[in-house]
C-alpha cells in the first residue's frame, strides 16, 4: 500500500477512491463494488462487507486470479498468491463472513488461490452461522494451502475454509491441496471443516494433504467432500451429497493421526444422510507408534464421538501404501 504515493484507501464500501488488501493485490476502485456481482473484482470486494447479501448475476470467469497483468498481479509461474479468501483468517486475527451467497445456479471458473497466510483457505475462508451459501458452481478451481511453519490449525475447501453456517445446491471441480507441519490440517473437495449443515451439493475435485513433519501433534485429514465434518456446539451435517475426486494423504512416519476417507476423512458427533463417494482413496506413508489413529476408508476415514451414517456407501479403491 505504501508504493501507491497519492491513493487513498477505505476498508469499507464507499469511504475511498480506493481498496487494497496489502500484499495481496493491487488497488482496486471501490466503485466497482456491488452486492449483485457480473465479475471477479467484484468477488473479492466482497471483503469490504461481510455481512451483505450477495448475488451472482452471471458466470463468471475468475482466470484474473492467475494473470499477471491483474490486480492479484499473480501467475502460477511466480507463485504470488491469487484470490484472498472472503472472510479469511490470518493467524490470531480473524475477519469472518456473516452473510450470504446466492449464486442462482451460475458458475465461478477458474478460481486460483495460492494461499501461505491465512489459516481458512477457500472462496470463503470462514462463514459464521448466521451465513449462506446458496446455488453455486466452483469449475476449474487451483486452491493450494502451505505453511511451513507455526503451530495453528489449518484447512482448506474449494467453496469454504471453514463453516457453522448453511451451504445447499453447491458444487466444485478441479483440486484442493493442503500442505504444512502445523498441529491440525484438514482438506475437502468442496468445504475444509464443516461444523455447519451441508445439503444437495458436490464434489468432483481431486483432494491432497502432505504432512511435511511428524510429531505427535500432526493430524492431517483429507476427504472428498468435506475434511472433517464435527457437531461441536454447531450441525455438522451432510445430506443428499456426494463426492467423486480422489483422496490422498502423503505423510512421513508418524506419531500424530491420519485420516484419509472418500467423502469426509473424521466424523466427529456430526451426521452423513443419503451420500456416497466414488472416488479412489489412498495414504501414502508409515503409521508411526500411534498406528491406531491411522484410518483410511472408502466413505469415512476415522469417526469419532456419537456420529450417524444413514444410507450412504462408497465404491472407489482404498489403499493404504507404506513409503
């Protein structure tokens, strides 16, 4: 923000010329904001109110996210970061989204995020309970999530981060890739950490999660549809909803816990009613001293608590593979 000598930045709609989330994307007009969205601008901009109501009122095509000459200034090439998750938490600090979405059945493409800061990574990073998300299509998306160091707790979801809100007629393509050596990492297809109610919606991205050291506090979670789906004061609940990605945890001899599953990889007191998964399953690594935290599974990798499994099946191949 210092380099622009001149502009004058607002943090919320029209109290500036300008917006800018420092480091993370050049300025952009806030005359551009709007709560009925035709554009990728306008996706990101949504950070300047987070508990408007929004609506999609076209496709659109978020390649900007991945082009240099944009305001993300980003390329896969140089590794710079993309799209700045809307709600997004960035490590003690958190900045959630209280709102809603309704995408009316429209399609968000090429979504690219390349993430290294913030704990919650997606479109959304965290929505609270009073959020939802509505009638929408993620295709095409890149969501990478790395941290090499610190000690919190990190996830990723091509829609969502992190929810105790509601997300119904959703869905996602493409891949989802968490890697770090933090205590607690979780990656989904469509929501990393659902703490929320999860309906008529799905998955067909591909889902990674490398645990890069092996400590006893490492937990890595991979699943389809959801990373860890957990009713801790919240819903955790998925319904009518399926996965169709592959799933895989790669980790070196560990002490933690891996859990790797086809739609959610833990279960914790939350529900699964009418779902399934298709997609193929795998762990690469050795289970260190702590083997009986080692869960790979079609449907689900490991429960835990009180959950409920309620007409759902997989049919993809599980493998678990020592390195």
């Amino acid at each position: 923000q210092a380099s622009y000598t001149g502009f004058t930045f607002g943090t919320t709609p029209a109290s500036a010329p300008w917006y800018i989330l420092s480091g993370s994307t050049r300025p952009i007009l806030q005359m551009e904001y709007s709560t009925s969205i035709t554009n990728a601008h306008q996706l990101q901009l949504m950070n300047m109110n987070l508990a408007a109501s929004y609506n999609l009122l076209n496709d659109v095509d978020a390649v900007g996210t991945q082009t240099a000459s944009d305001v993300w200034g980003t390329s896969i090439a140089n590794g710079k970061a993309g799209f700045l998750p809307v709600g997004y938490a960035i490590g003690a600090g958190t900045t959630y989204f209280t709102g809603s979405l309704n995408g009316n059945n429209r399609i968000i493409n090429n979504l690219y995020i390349n993430n290294t800061q913030d704990t919650q990574v997606g479109l959304f990073g965290v929505i609270t309970s009073t959020s939802s998300i509505s009638n929408v299509g993620l295709t095409n998306v890149n969501i990478t999530s790395t941290v090499t160091s610190g000690t919190v707790e990190r996830g990723a979801g091509s829609l969502v981060g992190m929810s105790t809100g509601s997300i119904t007629n959703s869905f996602s393509t493409g891949s989802v890739s968490v890697s770090n050596n933090n205590q607690y990492s979780f990656a989904g297809g469509l929501v990393g950490y659902n703490n929320g109610i999860l309906s008529n919606s799905y998955s067909t991205a591909n889902v990674s999660n490398t645990a890069l050291s092996g400590g006893n506090t490492v937990r890595t979670v991979a699943g389809g549809l959801v990373g860890v789906n957990y009713n801790g004061g919240g819903t955790g609940a998925v319904s009518s909803s399926y996965s169709s990605g592959n799933v895989t945890a790669t980790f070196i001899t560990s002490t933690g816990s891996v859990f790797v599953g086809g739609l959610v990889g833990l279960l914790a007191n939350g529900s699964i009613t009418d779902a399934y998964s298709l997609g193929n399953v795998t762990a690469n690594g050795t289970p260190g001293s702590n083997a009986a935290n080692f869960a790979v599974g079609g449907l689900v990798g490991s429960s835990t608590g009180t959950p409920t499994i309620t007409r759902a099946y997989s049919s993809g191949a599980v493998t678990a593979a020592s390195t």
